[in-house]
C-alpha cells in the first residue's frame, strides 16, 4: 500500500532499496558500477533524445587520421618553404613564429621542453596544384580527394595544446591530458540524441582505437559506460568482441540465461513502476543480445555491387583496409547509428619524424580513393544532407626540419600543436569553402584560431545538440569545452 507521506514509494521497493530484493539488490550493483546510480538534482533533467533546435545533420562519420598528418604536404601547401628551405626562421621576411606572443599560449608541456623549436626550414616534399571553383590548393598525393573539394569546407586555422601523441584524446575529447577527463565527442552525441536503430549501438568505432591508453577518445567517463562506443572489428571472424556466445555455453545455456534477466527485468519494472532511467539502463542490456544478429549482417559486405567495390578500392592491396571500414561505415549510418569514428589506418602511423616523403607517400593512396569514394556515394545515396563528414588528425607537422629524436635523420617533421587542417563535408556545411589559414610559414592558425572543441560545438550544433543544455551536476566544465561553433563553414 502506497502512503503520500512516503513519496509515493511502493512497499516492495523499500523492501529491494534496503537490500532485502534481489531484483534491487542485483540492478543497484550493476548500475552502481556503470555510474548510471546519481543523487536527484532539481534543477537538472537528463536528455529527452530530442534535438535542443532544428538539426541540420542527422549522424555523423568521424574520420580520424591517427599520428599527425602533415598539413603542409596534404592541405595547407606552403611555397615559402621550399623558396627559404635550409635558412632559419630570422633569415626570411616574415615574423619569427617562436616569438609570436600565441605560441606559448597554445602549447602545454608534459616535460619541461619545446619540442616545436626547430628553426631551420624543411622544404615541401611533394608538389601541389588548385582545384576546384575555387582553387583550393592540394598536394599530389592525394588526386581522388582533390576531385571532391567543390564539395568540402577546409578549416586550416586548427590548434591544439598537447605536443604529443595524447592529443589524439584530446581532440576527441576537449581536454588536455593534465587536466581532468571530459567524456568523448561521441559519447556526448549518443547521450544527447535518441536512437535511430534499437538494434545496434548508437556511437560506433572502426578500426581503433588502436592502443588501450587512446581509449579515452571513445569513452564515456562520467556520463556511464552505455555511451561509451562500441569498437568493432572488420575483416576478422569476430565482428563484435565479447557479443557473441561463448564456445563453451550451449545455445540452451544462453537462452535461459536470458528469460531468467527477463523475469528480473520484469519484477524491477514492478517495483519501479515510474523509473524512466531504471527501464532505459535495462534496454541498454538488452542491445547487446539484438547487437548478435544486427552487427553481422551490417559489416557484410558481400552484396555491394562491383561498382561499389572498385569505386573504394576493395579489389586493390593498398586500399583494402581503409576501403573495408569506409564501407562498413557507410552501411552503418545507413543501418541508424548515430556516430562512427572510423581510423582507416593503424595507430599513430602518420607520426613522420624521418623518412616525411616515404611515410605520406605510402599512406596517402591507402586513404585517399576510399575517403574520396565514401563522399561520392553518400551523394548518390541521398544522404548528404543527412550524414556528416569529418576529417581530421591531432596535430600538425612543424615547418622547421626535426634534428633532434630523429635516429640522426634530416627527413622528417616534428608534432605542431599551433597550426593545422582538417576539413567537414555534407550535412549543413558550405561546398567548396576555404576558411581560416596560418601564417606564411604553416606555423600558427591566424586569429581566430580554432581549438578543438570549436570542431565539437560545430558538430553538436549541427546535430541540433548545445552542448551546455547536456552539462551534468557536478561535473563542471571549463569555458573552453564548450567552444563555438565554427560559422564560417555553416551552410
């Protein structure tokens, strides 16, 4: 019996709250290690799943380039490098970069050193030509991109703060790795947003990432581990490690294992009959036994056409790997997740502190005709106004020829947090836009440089998400992890 005076608490959940129900007892554990349990706040309602304003995209495809390409020899060429290579930054007309009043402001050391101060200039190591309306300049290395620039909106006014390699959590999640955990991109997305797909994660990762310390860049932290994304292997017999049934649990086993959860699932909706967050942390559990059945048959990729297959190379050694998880990815938004982070390479590969020229000209032709293909067949699927692109990578290179923790090398590039590219394409973003820039050089973004977290606010805006409306209690937030939505480039 229910008495107003006890907040309308029925008699058997006081009895499973106080640890005397099992169906309490067993959920109150699992959602106290999913830190899903939180006090009430009332001013604070969690996520509805409805956009915060109209949203120009429906989902994204988040395209990672892990090690720092270049954004001298892909998509910010500079001629002044090759007219001053082997002189030093005081040796040409333009300002001495390292005495620029931004750098130490955009550049937060680990270890007590600079590793950016290398003062003579490398030469650019491939050509570069215009293309497009607009005559967008990119390097040779990259021909089956160059055709779609019409189509993408290039933002080289980038930055970061970490000068190594654990900007890759940092550009995923807004935070430095000094400072404390902040919940990843993705996983703010599939908190923020319903499902599209009952059947399959909501935030999904392909292909990385690829060491267990750059997990923060799919993790959910805080808000729970249901958010967190779902890392998936392509090409192995194992799509979805741990989702299938063991070899040793007969089919019998696994079944009645199963209506016994049920059963529980149904005495705690009895006992807690108004508990929307209770119901939803259940469905979640109940995803993983549907993910058996959606998951292979959406990364099969054996009913795409032969045009498909050769238009993203899947007939060619050098695009194979980036021309599977492209694919999946596409067949993975169409199927309603809402967030792939695709890695089409390995972990940190694009890293070039020697041998730049061999590096990026290996790597470039395995992304460049499936990335490129990706776009056209969005476009003739119909769903690029509806899918976003992004494309982008944790760091740049520096201008000046690396001469130290190079082996004695002479080749190569060194991190650069201060100045880098990446671009968006589809949903809500300008075709053909070249916004921002660095300097002569390739050293800083030109005010207004852009953080990280102004590449988040701008996918979250275009989601119909602000990211200030998500903001949990008692978890603050710094300023600067909201960042702005990049205007520029908005349709």
């Amino acid at each position: 019996m229910t008495d107003p005076r006890c907040r309308c608490l029925p008699r058997r959940a006081f009895l499973a709250d106080v640890g005397m129900g099992f169906t309490g007892l067993a959920l109150g554990a699992m959602l106290s290690q999913d830190g899903v349990a939180r006090a009430d706040d009332a001013a604070w309602s969690a996520p509805t799943g409805q956009p915060h304003h109209p949203p120009r995209a429906k989902s994204v495809i988040w395209i990672f380039l892990s090690g720092g390409y270049s954004h001298l020899e892909t998509f910010d060429p500079k001629p002044a490098l090759t007219q001053y290579a082997g002189k030093t930054f005081d040796d040409t007309p333009f300002e001495n970069p390292l005495h620029s009043p931004v750098h130490d402001k955009r550049s937060r050391s680990v270890v007590p050193m600079k590793r950016d101060v290398f003062p003579e200039i490398f030469p650019m190591q491939v050509g570069f030509k215009k293309y497009g309306e607009l005559g967008m300049e990119v390097t040779d290395w990259w021909p089956h991109l160059a055709g779609c620039v019409d189509d993408i909106s290039f933002v080289r006014s980038m930055y970061t703060t970490d000068n190594d390699h654990a900007a890759e959590n940092q550009i995923h999640t807004g935070r430095h790795r000094l400072d404390e955990t902040q919940p990843s991109l993705g996983a703010w997305v599939q908190y923020g947003l319903g499902s599209l797909n009952d059947d399959l994660p909501q935030f999904v990762a392909v292909g990385g990432p690829g060491r267990a310390d750059m997990r923060p860049s799919i993790d959910s932290h805080y808000l729970g581990p249901q958010f967190a994304g779902v890392p998936l292997t392509i090409g192995g017999a194992d799509a979805l490690p741990y989702g299938r049934r063991p070899a040793d649990v007969l089919a019998e086993e696994q079944r009645g294992e199963f209506e016994l959860i049920d059963e529980l699932n149904g005495l705690a909706a009895v006992e807690y009959p108004q508990d929307e967050a209770l119901r939803a942390r259940i469905r979640s559990y109940e995803l993983a036994f549907r993910m058996q059945m959606a998951v292979p048959e959406a990364l099969d990729l054996s009913g795409e056409t032969a045009h498909t297959r050769t238009l993203y190379g899947l007939d060619q050694d050098v695009t194979r790997v980036a021309a599977e998880r492209c694919l999946t990815a596409r067949r993975l938004i169409e199927r309603g997740v809402r967030f792939v982070q695709l890695y089409p390479n390995g972990y940190s590969v694009w890293d070039s502190h020697a041998k730049l020229q061999e590096n990026h000209a290996k790597l470039c032709p395995e992304v460049d005709q499936p990335v490129a293909a990706l776009l056209k067949d969005l476009k003739a699927r119909g769903l690029f106004d509806d899918v976003l692109v992004v494309f982008c990578t944790e760091f740049g290179r520096t201008p000046g020829v690396q001469t130290t923790f190079s082996g004695g090398a002479r080749d190569g590039r060194d991190h650069h947090p201060h100045g880098f590219t990446v671009w968006l394409a589809g949903a809500g973003v300008k075709r053909g836009c070249i916004y921002g820039a660095t300097d002569e050089l390739g050293f800083h973004a030109i005010e207004p440089g852009h953080y990280v977290t102004d590449l988040h606010a701008t996918v979250l805006h275009l989601l119909g998400l602000d990211g200030r409306k998500l903001a949990v209690p008692g978890r603050k937030r710094l300023e600067i992890d909201f960042g702005r939505p990049i205007e520029g480039i908005l349709a």
